[in-house]
C-alpha cells in the first residue's frame, strides 16, 4: 500500500466520502485488498443489513456463524416478512372426529427449530406446543414456516449477535384480504421477534420503524397483554425515541366495524406503551384513516349510547401523552380541528415540528386546528424556555371537508407557520457530499507531482547554489499560481 493511499485512508472524513460513493459490490472487492481495508469497509458495508424471513433463514449454521462474525458492526437491523400463500395457515382438523380443533399458543423456549412426533425416536424430544397430541396434529398439517416462526431461540441468538443495534425495521407488506381475520406464519414470527427483542434488550436500541404493518399485526408487538408478555416486557420499548409507522389501511363497512375499532384500540395501547418517543411519523396507506394520537376521541370508538348517560359520555379509552414528543408527521389521516387543537396543546411544552400532510379535516377549519400556535408563539414564557432556532411549525397541504357542505368542496390551503425565525445550519459534511476531483484538480495534481520530481532532482544535482534558488523561486510562484504551498 503506498504512502499516500495508507494517509489518505486513515482520515476519517476522506474515508467516509469515498464510501459513500463506493456500491456494495465494489465494497466487497475491496474487502479483499488488505485486512486493515476489510475492517473499515465492513463498518460501512455491515452498517445496515436486510433479512427476509425464510423456513431456512435461521436454519443454516453457516448463516448464523457468519453473523456472528459481522453482527457487531450491524446498526440498522430491517427484517422483512412478506405474506404469501405458505404463510397461511389453515384450521386444525382431528382426523378421527373430522371436527376443528382449537390452537392456543403457549411461547416456550425450546432448542428444536421443528418438533417432534410421537413416532420420533428422541425420547428425549420436548413436547413444544403443549400436548402430544396436538403437537401431533402441528407437525403434520402446518407447513415448516409455522415451525420456523415459532422458534424463539434462533431470535435470540440472532439479536445477541448484534450487541450494538440501534435501529429496527420491521416489514410485513402483501398481506391477502382472506388473511386479514385468521392468524398466519407473520403473526408467529412477530411473536418470537418481540420475545427475543425483550429477552436481549439491546441496549442502545432507540428506534423502531414499521413500514409497512398490516393492522392486526400491533397486536402481537404489544408488550402489554400480549402473547408470553411478563412484567419486563416494557423495558426495551420504554428507550424507543423514533417512532416511524407506516400502517395498511382497508376500508371499514358495516360487517367490518367492530373489527376495525378492535384494531383502533390495540394500536392505540400500542402507541401509549411507548411513551418516551421524541420523533414521531405515522401515515395510512391505502385508504385514509383516523388520528393515531387522538383515538380516544373518535366516533367509532365511543361508548354505545344504549349505556346510562353518564357512562356514555366518558371516553372509550384514555388519552395519549407522550412526555418529550418533539416532532409530529401524520400523513393520510381523518381528523377534526378539535383533535388537532387537542393534540398540539397537550404536548406543547417540547413540541417543535408538526406536520399534517395529506390530511383532511371533518369538522372545523385550520385555523381552529392551529390556534395553539398562535398563543404558543406570543406567549414570552414558552419562547424564552424555548429559545433554540429550529422550533417550526410547517404545514404541508391541508384539506377541509365539511359533511354539511351542499357543494361538496374541498377548501385547500397552506398553511406556513413559525415559532421564531429559522435559521439554515450548515452542513459540516458539504465539502464531502461532491465528487472530491475533477478533471481541473487531476492536471493540477499531474503538474504539482511533476515540480516534485523536479525539484527532487534539482536537489540531487550538483549546481550552483545561485541558480538552484533562482529555478526554486521559479516553482514556488508556479506552485503559488495553483494554489499550493511549497517548503
């Protein structure tokens, strides 16, 4: 490795620029130059890794010795389990009565990724999901990816390869609509996820991002009331500082009410578990859907007014606050000005970024919606207890929709507001994010290595001490042109 090459690497900031510009095949190659080269690359290279989730995933010992090796430079951890026709899991059946038989699940920590029958000639093997004979009717009629989701140890081993993770992602997109209201592979392997996250509880994990989530599958991350939770279920959840979710929704009729406002509910227990979030993006995708933040006040989840008046009045479930919620993104949602009002007010003391893109309100106007701004911006106690440049409040575009409206207009209109003037901070990394040489820096460098040689030679050459000044001059006014020092 030459000289300048071994400088040129070993500075952090030129090192970085070069990498980023590096694709990941070339990153590879590069692995092989050195083992010096092989460790820096893999920091970058190992930085963010994507799994997707497989009967054979965690099945192969070589996989996992491989982790092992890497998974302390992992940061960013996405764990994708995409629906399919193997995920579905069909209904237990007794072959002698032909009668459906019921499936209660029971997490255990067992060390066999498939359990075994009866005629399994292991006596030693462990009854894994409860009796023998349904661990019976298990094995032979679900299909290994249940087996596979359902074996919690090889997710244990899989988190405590990565001592150093911070971010989670978690992705569970293409779910069938005949899926929507029995459980499948996914929610098994949700199960074993969240069970393994809490039995490692890693300790710099302080972001979860679930992109995309199908709406049932809140319900088997709830570290409360959930499938095998304990009274330490909480404590990883309770570190989460980014929130990012990004949520199937489907459209609600009649026959599907009771199972929407069912999923409303367990999300909104959801969300109030984690209440140490800083930054919080919620979005609907598909169809438009309710305020994540203010489900206590939606229609669909109040009490039935066949109650007496004063249980009927009395909110369906408690609000959410969340303690240092610092910025809020909703995009796609179904809202009233009231909830808006609501929800800025009860986090205004560190609230600095709202933004509601996409979002339609039901009742009201925006600027009812965002009247709390106003009084947050003119009150002089919050903006000396406030006093960083970065608190804004941006709104993107904003829709009102009126049910009493005969004309069934959308008002549309955007909405700028700011606490205190913004000010631009320079990125320390600009001088990095252009390409470091162009052709003008390449001859220039062509020429400087050339006055280098030169002046080397001049050196080694016996001439009058005289004239060696008179051609040094000569270079450094020439280096000086080029913006060069010369010593």
């Amino acid at each position: 490795m030459s000289t300048a090459f071994a400088r040129f690497w070993q500075t952090d900031l030129t090192r970085e620029a070069f990498l980023d510009h590096v694709t990941q095949d070339d990153m590879c190659n590069l692995r092989l130059v050195s083992r010096e080269v092989a460790e820096e690359v893999a920091v970058k290279l190992f930085k963010s890794v994507k799994v997707t989730f497989d009967v054979g995933t965690f099945a192969h010992r070589a996989r996992m010795i491989a982790l092992d090796r890497i998974g302390h430079y992992i940061k960013h951890f996405h764990f994708n389990l995409p629906h399919s026709e193997a995920t579905f899991l069909p209904p237990l059946i007794d072959p002698e009565s032909l009668e459906e038989v019921s499936f209660q699940y029971e997490p255990q920590h067992v060390h066999t990724s498939r359990p075994s029958s009866s005629t399994s000639l292991d006596p030693e093997a462990s009854c894994k999901y409860g009796s023998w004979e349904l661990n019976d009717l298990l094995v032979r009629q679900y299909p290994p990816l249940f087996h596979a989701a359902t074996n919690i140890t090889t997710f244990i081993r899989v988190f405590n390869a990565m001592p150093f993770l911070r971010h989670l992602t978690i992705s569970c997109p293409e779910q069938p609509a005949n899926q929507r209201y029995r459980r499948n592979a996914i929610d098994y392997a949700l199960i074993s996820l969240r069970l393994a996250v809490e039995a490692v509880n890693p300790p710099f994990l302080d972001t979860l991002s679930l992109q995309p989530m199908y709406p049932s599958g809140i319900f088997y991350l709830r570290p409360h009331q959930g499938i095998g939770t304990s009274p330490g279920s909480t404590r990883v959840w309770h570190r989460i500082k980014h929130l990012d979710i990004s949520m199937q929704n489907f459209a609600e009729t009649e026959e599907e009410h009771d199972t929407t406002s069912d999923h409303l509910k367990i999300l909104h227990t959801y969300l109030q578990t984690l209440r140490s979030v800083e930054t919080l993006s919620f979005a609907w995708l598909n169809e438009t859907g309710p305020c994540p933040l203010s489900l206590d006040a939606e229609p669909c989840l109040s009490r039935p007014s066949s109650l007496d008046s004063i249980t009927s009045a009395l909110p369906a479930c408690r609000p959410i606050k969340f303690r240092k919620l610092r910025s809020i993104k909703l995009e796609n949602a179904l809202l009233d000005a009231s909830q808006a009002s609501r929800l800025i007010t009860l986090h205004r003391k560190y609230i600095r970024d709202i933004d509601f893109s996409s979002c339609t309100l039901r009742s009201g106007t925006w600027d009812d919606a965002l009247a709390p701004l106003e009084a947050m911006a003119s009150n002089s106690d919050w903006r000396s207890e406030n006093s960083s440049p970065c608190y804004s409040a941006t709104a993107s575009t904003y829709t009102t929709s009126s049910a009493s409206s005969s004309s069934g207009l959308s008002e549309v209109m955007d909405v700028p507001i700011f606490y205190t003037p913004m000010e631009e901070m320079p990125n320390p990394f600009e001088c990095v994010q252009e390409l470091m040489w162009d052709e003008t820096d390449r001859d220039v460098m062509r020429a400087v290595n050339k006055v280098a040689t030169d002046v080397f030679r001049l050196r080694q050459a016996a001439l009058p001490r005289k004239k060696r000044d008179v051609v040094v001059c000569g270079i450094r006014s020439l280096l000086r042109s080029v913006g060069m020092n010369f010593h």
